[in-house]
C-alpha cells in the first residue's frame, strides 16, 4: 500500500477497529519497523544510526507520552532537550501558549483534567515545530468548545505548510479541514483520493467497504 | 559526543527529579537494605562467628538487594502514558538513552549504599578507619558493572508479567562475579592485606566493568527498537 | 498441506530419526562402559557414573554456546527462525544440565564424601542451569513474538559474555582458598578403554542433542503456524 502526504496537506484516515490504523502511525513515525516496503520523510528513511528524520514528526497518540509526577512545563523542557532545541525553555513557553496552558504550566499533570491534558500532550507533539504532524484518534475525549479550539489549531499548522496524517474511526469532527481521504481495513486501503465534498455520501461508501 | 552526553544527563537528571518528587521506590530500597542489615544480625550465631568475619559478606548481600529494588523502578516510569514510546521518537541515539538510565541507576544504588554503608558500620560494629577509601573504590567499580547489567534487564522485565520477580532471576547470576570480587576485596582490605593480593579481583572487576557496558551498549537498541 | 507445513513435518522427522539414533548411541556407549571398560581401582563401580556425567555436561555447554551464538545471528539477520532455534537449544540445555546436575552429586557422595563441592566444573554447569531458566522464563512473561525475540537473544549474548567471568571467579576463589583434595577424572593419566568409553559418550550426547534440538524446533515451526492459522480465523 502506498502512501504520499505533501506539505499543506492533510490525510485523513478512516478504518474500522483493528484495522491497522495505530500500526500505520506507529511505522510513519519510525516507532515500528515495516516488515515490507520503507518510510520515507523527505527523501530519507529514520534508522537507528540516523534519528536525524524523526525531528521531521510529531504524534499525538492516544497515549500523552507525559510523566504524570512531572509539570507541563517541566515535560516540555524534558522534551526540548530530546529534540535539542537551542532554547529549551523559549520553546517551552511558546509550546504552553499556542495551547493555551500557560496557567497551569506548574500543576503536576496528574492534577490536569482530561481537556487540559490533551493541551498538554499537543504542546509536546507541536514543541520541536515537525513538518509532518500524525494525529491518532484526537478527537476522542473532547467536548465541543475544545474540538472547535483544537481544529482553529489544526487549520493553522496547515496554514503554516505541515502535512497532517489524521486517523479516525469517523471522520466527521476532520471532514472539513481534511484535503485527501482514504479508508483502511484489514491493513490495505480500500479507497483513497481527494476529498470529495459530500460526508454523507462518503459514509455510505465507508459503510459498504467495511461492512460489506 | 557532546550531544549524546547531553541527551544522556537529560534523561538522567528527568528521572532523578521524577524520583526526588515521589520518593517511593528509593525510599523502600533504603529501608529494605536496613531490614536485610537487621535480619542478618540476628541470623548470626554470636558465640560462634565474629562479626567482622561476617562483614564482607553482610555488606555486599545488603548491596545486591537494595540494587536489585532499586533498579526495578528503572524503566517502570517510561511505562506510564507510554513515555518510552515518546523518547524513542525523538531524535535519540538509543545508546544515549542506556546511559542516561545508566547514569541515574548509578544515582539511586549509589544512595542506598551511602546508606546503607554507615548502618553496616553502627550495626555490625566494623571500624572501616584506614580502610574506607578502599571500600568506596571497589563499592564504586563493582556497583557499575552489576547496574550496567541491570539497567538493561529492567528495561526488557518491565514489558514482562511479573516484573519484580523476573528481575532478580535473571539479574542475580550477572551479579556473582562483581559481587564476589567486591567482598574478597572487602575482606583483605578489612584485614589491612597488602593491594598485591586483591591485583587479581580488581582486574576481574574492571574486566567486567569495560565488558559489559560496552555489551549493553551495543545490544540495547534490540531491547527498545521494533 | 502449504510448503511451510511441509517444511516442519520434514524437520520434525529428521529429529526424531536423530533422536533415535542419539538414543541407541547412547546405550551403546553404556554397554561399552559397564562391560568393556576397567573398573577404576580407587572409586570403584560408582565412577561408572562419569560416562553419563561428563557428556552431559558437554551437551549443556554446547546447547549454551548455541544459544549465545544463534542470538548474535539473530539481532544480525532478524530472522525467526533463528529464535526458535535459540530456545529449543535452551530447552534441550536446561535438561541436559539437569542431568549432570543430578549425576554430580550421586557421584561426588560415593567419590569425595561430599553432595555438593564448589568445583570449578560443577559451579559453571550449575550457572548454565540458572541462565538456561532464567531465558526460558524470560521467554514464557513476554507475549509479543517480535519482543520476546529480541528480549532472549539480548539475554543469550549476554550469557555467553558471562561464562569466562564465572569460570574466572570460581578459579580465583578457588586458588585463594584450602581446597579438600579433588580426584581430577577427566586428568590426561585415564587409560585408554576409559579415554574411549568417554569419547564415544560425548559423541552420543552429541547426536542426541542435536536430534533433540531439531525435533523441538520442528515442533516449535509447527506450533507457530498453527498460531498463525488460528489468528487469521
């Protein structure tokens, strides 16, 4: 299966459980090795001898990759030294900013409420500035306003010219901000092109693809 | 090298800070290793062994223990939220990310033995005297070869069932070596021996020491990369 | 019947003629040691033991060394194959040093008077003993396939490092401490019916080993593609 994301753009994948769907992001994100076939970001593959392509991606996974004993400041700091940025606690700031957590910078994130440690994960996926932004499952958990902030986030990064790969059981809450589709299951694509314009019609296809 | 080093004390100091702020795991060690002090005391036969024949031993039991609680905790902080997975993200050489845990379970050993080191001295009443620099040398070259081992160990028992049992099972046999140059030495340095007599296990120690953290360096990468 | 199916059915066979003929090897070499070979004038009719006890000793040692150098091809090739190979060696290991284990003391308590000594020989076996269990243990906590790979054949590298480090130790103990006098079997003086009821034993042990080691690795092919059959159902 083929897949080809360019900046700007934004791929939103739609697929059942189980349909390979976090193993997909896993492997753009060089946290798995493909048994077939190769990652490419920008031209070059991420190995062990070369981490240099991972400064290339963020993901927000459905797991926050935060220490729970530790701030949001304290995390991102922790992060920017990973990626080496050249000032960790600038990056850090302007991390808590765009998402809106400078308030609750020093609460240990065990103390965070659900919405607010969403935030906080997204300031350590957006902290090194990744051209390729991978996205599983972000919707799930928020309430209305905070989608709405979220996609305003969103439409910005692609705004600015990263590519977004987004992966969703449903693809209502990215239908609007999305460029391609493409529906995954059992591990293949069983349809991928452009956006079409109307979701309804989409889901009826989705539907007869998964469901047979 | 400067980068990898800097990575390394990254990690390093983030799990030491996240030990400062809960305490638990370092906290049981210590009062572990004072227990098994207690419990060897009365498991001795006052009348019939002395104990400063008893010391060597004693110590480096003591050690092994509290290392091995220690290094438990390793790699289970990594375990919440999938913070590993977070770490292996970014651009780190996996090897720095060994010797960054490396370096903070060196920290946490270190500070039980510093504990545990003077409640030895107050309660099987050993006068260390001249002999103390000698103790910390090969405390020192012996703690690093068991905890490089460890290190790497803790990493691969956190993703097993249970954790905390599988560590020393297969940890313990790594730590014979160290463990039993570690209380010769400490016996002749206790008896006030001449250095020419322990030459043959600080050499092992140091062998052991390069050998096997270049080993876990090298073969780390396979315990964390898929 | 796919080929890979074929493949370990084949494997399986081949193991188990192997074995069969390790087995017969093996009472040959018992019947040559009971029968054809002098009794020895000081330990009597219980050294007889010895043939039993130093091939399986050998066969632990070579199912270790197995081990160790399958897991360095593995990180390397990162093929499958090449862990199921490991872990049946280690399986096959951890009975083979059970055996020597057991026949030591038997042995050592007719011979020196003692179950148990701290000789050099008998503390790398049981050493062995303990990493053999503490690879298959290793093997039987983690779940993921991928994982527990990578996992044992970090552990089985990692063993074979620390063998000259055991035997090292155990020599320094050893020279630094009174030693009760040992009778050294396997000393260069034995006559030569004894030298040939030994070798002929670790040629038996050898086969056997390696009969028992294709015969678990051809069941471990089968099971895991009878693994693989039930996932896709």
């Amino acid at each position: 299966m083929d897949l080809d994301v360019r900046a700007g753009e934004m791929l939103a994948v739609a697929g059942p459980n189980g349909a390979g769907k976090t193993t997909l992001l896993r492997l753009l994100a060089g946290l798995m090795r493909p048994s077939a076939g190769e990652v490419r970001i920008r031209g070059q593959r991420p190995t062990r001898d070369d981490p240099g392509p991972r400064r290339a991606i963020g993901l927000l996974s459905h797991h926050t990759f935060l220490y729970d004993d530790l701030t949001p400041a304290e995390n991102l700091h922790f992060t920017a030294r990973l990626y080496g940025l050249t000032d960790p606690a600038g990056a850090t700031r302007a991390a808590l900013e765009e998402v809106g957590l400078t308030a609750r910078a020093d609460t240990p994130v065990r103390h965070l409420s659900r919405g607010l440690l969403q935030r906080a994960a997204i300031a350590r996926a957006l902290l090194h500035q990744p051209d390729i932004l991978l996205l599983d499952e972000p919707f799930t958990g928020l309430d209305a306003p905070s989608a709405d902030r979220f996609r305003a986030l969103l439409a910005a990064q692609l705004a600015r010219g990263r590519a977004l790969v987004l992966v969703s059981h449903h693809l209502a809450e990215a239908w609007d901000l999305a460029t391609h589709v493409a529906v995954l299951s059992g591990g293949r694509w069983a349809l991928e092109g452009s956006r079409p314009s109307d979701l309804a019609a989409f889901h009826a296809r989705y539907a007869e693809l998964v469901h047979g | 090298m400067a980068e990898f080093l800097r990575i390394a004390f990254a990690i390093a100091a983030k799990d030491i800070r996240l030990e400062l702020r809960s305490r638990t795991a370092l906290l049981s060690a210590i009062v572990f290793s004072a227990l098994v002090l207690v419990v060897f005391n009365f498991a001795r036969d006052p009348t019939a062994l002395a104990a400063v024949d008893l010391a060597p031993s004693v110590l480096w039991v003591t050690f092994a223990f509290g290392a091995v609680i220690a290094l438990n905790r390793a790699f289970y902080v990594e375990r919440e939220n999938a913070a590993l997975d977070g770490i292996l993200l970014a651009p780190v050489p996996r090897s720095a990310l060994y010797v960054g845990k490396l370096f903070a379970n060196l920290a946490f050993v270190g500070v039980v033995e510093a504990v545990a080191l003077p409640l030895f001295v107050l309660f099987f009443n050993v006068d260390l005297g001249h002999a103390l620099p000698g103790v910390l040398g090969v405390t020192a070259l012996a703690t690093v070869g068991f905890v490089a081992v460890g290190t790497i160990f803790s990493a691969m028992v956190v993703r097993t069932r249970f954790a905390e049992l599988m560590l020393p099972v297969l940890l313990l046999p790594f730590m014979v070596p160290p463990l039993v140059g570690a209380v010769q030495v400490t016996a002749k340095l206790l008896a006030g021996r001449p250095l020419s007599e322990m030459m043959g296990w600080l050499r092992l120690l140091t062998l052991y020491d390069i050998g096997f953290v270049t080993l876990c360096i090298l073969v780390f990468p396979a315990v964390v990369d898929e | 019947m796919t080929p890979e199916l074929l493949a370990a059915r084949r494997i399986v066979r081949r193991g188990q003629v192997l074995t069969v003929l390790g087995l017969l090897a093996a009472a040959a070499v018992y019947v040559i040691a009971i029968y054809f070979t002098p009794v020895e004038v000081r330990q009597g009719p219980a050294q007889k033991i010895f043939y039993v006890h130093a091939p399986a000793a050998w066969g632990a040692l070579v199912a270790f060394a197995v081990v160790g150098l399958v897991s360095i091809l593995y990180l390397w090739l990162q093929d499958e194959r090449l862990d199921l190979f490991a872990a049946s060696s280690a399986e096959v290991g951890i009975a083979f040093s059970l055996v020597m284990l057991t026949t030591g003391p038997i042995w050592g308590k007719t011979v020196w008077g003692t179950w148990w000594t701290w000789d050099a020989r008998l503390t790398l076996t049981l050493f062995l003993f303990f990493l053999f269990v503490g690879y298959l243990a290793l093997r039987a906590a983690v779940q993921d396939h991928g994982e527990r790979a990578r996992f044992s054949a970090v552990v089985g590298i990692m063993g074979l490092v620390l063998v000259p480090f055991i035997h090292l130790s155990v020599y320094l103990f050893r020279t630094l401490h009174p030693q009760p006098v040992l009778l050294k079997p396997s000393a260069p003086s034995m006559p030569p019916e004894m030298l040939r009821a030994l070798l002929s034993g670790m040629a038996a042990f050898t086969v056997l080993y390696i009969g028992f080691v294709v015969l678990r690795y051809g069941l471990a092919r089968l099971d895991n593609l009878r693994e693989g059959a039930g996932d896709a159902v």
